[in-house]
C-alpha cells in the first residue's frame, strides 16, 4: 500500500482545514501553485468545490473525486428508497442492523443508507476514511436527512479483521467488497473510482481473514460482493444474486 501523497489549497480559505488534514494523515501541506508537474506523489487530495477530492495527476488543476452521496443514476429519490435491486435483495428485507466491513467509496453504504438500513461503516485507509467523513457531513447537511432527524452512519477507521471482533452486539448483516485482482487488464469501462483506489490501496490480500471474522461477528448473514470470475470467498454459499458482472454470495448462520 501505497498512501503517500500531498495535500493541497488553491485558496487561502482552505488553508486551516488543508493543514489539520495534513497533520492527520502526516502529509506535506502544499499550495497548489507550488506544485511541480514532477512532483514525486502520484496523489493528492485538495477541499474543492465544497467537498474534499482525491486528485491525480490528470486531475491536479480541475475535477477529482469526492465521496458521491446523492442518489444513483435511476435509483428513486423517495425515503426509504425501495429494497428492489440485488444489493437489497442479498442484504434481506427484514435484515435492519448492516456492518459495512469494507466502505471504500461508500457507494454501498449509502445505497443501503437510503435504503432505510441501519448502517455502520468500517474503512481501514486513512485516506478513503478522510474522504467518507467527508462524504457524510455533507449527507448530514441534505434537507432530507435533516427533516427526517436521520443519523449519518458511524464510520470506524481500523482493520476490519480486529474490529469486528470488538463490536458490542452483532449486526443482522456483514457485507464485504474486497478488492479482488482484476482477471483481465482494466478496461475504460472500470470505474475511475475503482481504478484510483486499486492505485492506492492494491488488491485485499488479506480478505479470506476478513470472510472468517465477518462469520464470527455476525448475527444472522454475511453478504460478499464479488466479480463473477471469482470463487465465493466462503465456500459454497446459501444463496446467490448475479448480475452482469458481479455476483452477491449470501452466506446465512
Ligand atoms: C472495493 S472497495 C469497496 C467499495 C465500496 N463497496 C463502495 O461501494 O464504494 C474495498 C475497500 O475496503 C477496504 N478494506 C479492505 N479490507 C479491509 C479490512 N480488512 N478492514 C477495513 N477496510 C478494508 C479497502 O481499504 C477499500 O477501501
């Protein structure tokens, strides 16, 4: 893993949140001008457009990408949304307590989230754990959030494998999306998201441990997802959802 990076500021403004996250996460604190196009780190993160964004190279002086937390393309906008998609599906209507062991860009999280799921994130990258929080303040700030009194989901920042261990009661649900090996080259049809983040972060070697400690610590069901090409984490699993080219394995206690 890879984690070193830069933090930057384009505007003055920024420079107090810029440095106390750079104080954070023990990276150089940076103004954006001062920036050389050979700057060793292929990374960086700077509060833009009123988010926080992580940057590349390609990126440095416009875009990048922040924790999305408004709905998907074609998801309904009502709350709860309905549990009609392979995700829900998986997950189990009557599930109400879900562990995201593996947040990442919280996609899943916040699907499950408007969902009307009781959601708990855990996120062992420091970095993708800056750019979630950021993601749910900005969720709590959203009109239907508030009106609702609705809580954002707590995010622990840790290993999974040793915090699951450590929660006081066990969730209905453990859902797990490690990073598996690409089969084949990345196509342009991978997600720049996804991409960045197996830039960073490299494959989840350890995700056999992580299956066994979701066993252990859930109540009722451990949900992985994974790409079609890849055996089940666990073993033959009670159930499974396919989609185009992922696959939900449900694996009920
Ligand atoms: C493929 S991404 C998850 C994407 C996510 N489902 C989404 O919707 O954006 C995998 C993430 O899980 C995290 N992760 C993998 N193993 C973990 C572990 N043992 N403990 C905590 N986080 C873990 C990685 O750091 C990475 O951010």
């Amino acid at each position: 893993m890879s984690e070193q990076g830069v933090v930057v500021y384009a505007d003055d403004a920024l420079f107090a949140p810029s440095q106390a996250l750079a104080e954070r996460l023990g990276w150089p604190l940076l103004a954006l001008p001062a920036l050389s196009a050979e700057s060793p780190q292929a990374f960086f993160l700077c509060y833009r457009d009123a988010c926080l964004k992580l940057l590349d190279k390609q990126t440095l002086k416009k875009g990048g990408l922040a924790v999305d937390v408004d709905p998907r393309p074609g998801e309904q906008h009502s709350y709860p949304a309905p549990k009609k998609d392979l995700l829900a599906q998986a997950i189990g209507k009557k599930t109400k307590t879900v562990v995201d062991a593996t947040t990442g860009w919280a996609q899943d999280s916040l699907a499950l989230f408007r969902m009307g799921y009781d959601v708990q994130c855990i996120e062992r990258s420091p970095v993708m754990a800056e750019l979630i929080r950021d993601g749910f303040q900005r969720l709590a700030q959203k009109d239907w959030v508030q009106s609702r009194q609705l809580q954002r989901p707590a995010l622990m920042v840790g290993n999974a494998i040793e915090l699951l261990a450590r929660l006081p009661d066990a969730p209905d649900c453990i859902y797990l999306d490690p990073m598996f090996p690409p089969k084949r080259k990345q196509t342009a049809a991978t997600r720049k998201s996804m991409a960045i983040l197996r830039e960073i972060l490299g494959d989840d070697l350890d995700r056999a441990d992580l299956f066994a400690a979701a066993w252990q610590a859930t109540g009722k069901r451990v949900v992985v997802k994974s790409p079609d090409y890849a055996e089940p984490l666990g073993g033959k699993p009670s159930e499974s959802y396919q989609g185009k080219l992922l696959r939900y394995d449900v694996y009920l206690k």
